[in-house]
C-alpha cells in the first residue's frame, strides 16, 4: 500500500501543479471580478469533493451495517473526517471570495451558502457522537447509522438549493455548463480532477496510518489484559480490530 500511496501522491502533487499553472497562466481574467475570481477554481472543487466524500462516508457506512465488516466503518470514518476538514477550507475561501465580490463575509440570504453550513454543521456532530461510545461494535453501529442519514441529507439538501429561486451565488454546473469559456471551463475541470486526487492520496495515507494505529493499540490491550499469556500474533492491518476508535 505504501508504494501506491507514494505513486498517488506524485499524482496528486503533479495534478495540482498542472491545474494552478493553467489557472494562473491559461485561464482569462474574469471581466467583472477580475484576478479574485480566480479563487473559483480552488473554492468550488474543493466544495464539490467535500460533498462526494461525505456521501462515500455514508455509502462505506451501509457497507459496514451489511456486512459487518470493521474495514468499512473505518474507511467511512476516514472520509468524514477528511471531508470536514475540507469543508472548513470551503468556507474560508468562500468568505473571502464573498467579501471582495459582495463586500460582505457572509450573507444569510444565499441559500448555497447557507445550506453548505447547515451540511458542514451536521456532520461537526459525528465525532463527538462517536467518540462518546466506548463499546466498539456499538460505537461502529451507531456511527455507521449516522453517517448513512447525514449522506442521504446531502443530494436533498442540494436538489432544494437548486430550486430555489433567490440565488446570488453562481452556479457553474447548469444544464448549460454555466457561462463559462472553454478555457475557464477546461481549468475548472482539471482542478477538480486534481482536487479529487489529493483527497484519493489523503484518504488512503489517513485509512493505512490508523489502521496501523489501531492494530497497535489492540496488542497493547491485549497484553495489558493478559500479562501472563504469550503475545498474541500481529492483527493483520487490513482487518482492524474491534476497538473503539479514539481521538
């Protein structure tokens, strides 16, 4: 895994490279916003990633519920919180695109501003729900089952967000693709491409580092419980224990 962490990486790393050398050298200056438009590259995709790996939590979520299987709950966890984490940069660059465009940090008006806090709100409340539970299959269960609900809320809360009909924010992936120029459009795509990347690399460095993590602290457990029995094998990494995750 490490190899293909390592490969990943470069990936990601030389996909970033391309896609803010086109948005700084390739892609026009925007005629009304000028140069802080280009902000729209790093905001929005970092946005639309946000919101994939929310919903890939809650997909690996039901995958655990079906199966049982300790893998799942953790690549969901994995996901969640690497897509808050995202979120927070989201709402950072959106402030700051906000208030050169709109000259205020934020409006409560904007429904797509709005519902992304609600969403990111949300799921600020898985962590402390899961880190409250110390039996680990109950914790798994109880995580999985959130994350299964939340991810269901996302789709929703964004189909309602494109109906609505006071909508200052542009939208850039109309029917229509939006009013952007082929160049702009080209840039757009290959950030987002690029920003999937890094979240791909980052999800799997995070997912091999705790399992490692958590195999560790079972044997550890499991001396501590039994000090006169003989070490027990290593668990194997790719099936974690059942333990209950911690901070």
């Amino acid at each position: 895994m490490t190899r293909i962490n390592n490969h990943l990486g470069a990936a990601a790393a030389a996909a970033l490279g391309i896609a803010y050398g086109l948005v700084f050298f390739y892609a026009p200056i925007e005629a009304d916003q000028g140069f802080v438009q280009k902000i729209f590259y790093l905001h929005v995709p970092l946005g639309i990633v946000t919101l994939c790996g929310f919903m890939a939590g809650g997909v690996m979520a039901m995958k655990f519920l079906r199966t049982g299987d300790r893998r799942w709950d953790m690549r969901s966890y994995v996901a969640i919180h690497l897509s808050l984490i995202l979120a927070v940069g989201v709402l950072v660059t959106g402030s700051i695109w906000a208030r050169a465009s709109w000259g205020h940090w934020w409006v409560w008006s904007e429904p797509m501003l709005v519902s992304f806090l609600i969403v990111f709100l949300l799921y600020c409340c898985y962590q402390p729900l899961r880190f409250s539970i110390e039996d680990p299959d109950r914790q798994a269960r109880v995580a999985c089952t959130f994350a299964v609900v939340a991810a269901a809320f996302v789709p929703f809360n964004f189909a309602a967000v494109r109906m609505a009909n006071a909508v200052t924010h542009p939208r850039v992936l109309g029917a229509t693709g939006g009013q952007m120029p082929g160049s702009m459009r080209l840039t757009f795509l290959v950030c987002l491409g690029a920003m999937a990347l890094l979240y791909l690399a980052l999800w799997r460095l995070e997912f091999e580092r705790k399992s490692v993590a958590f195999a560790v602290r079972a044997l550890r457990r499991s001396r501590e419980r039994a000090p006169e029995r003989l070490p027990q094998p290593a668990i194997p990494i790719s099936r974690p224990p059942a333990v209950a995750m911690e901070r």
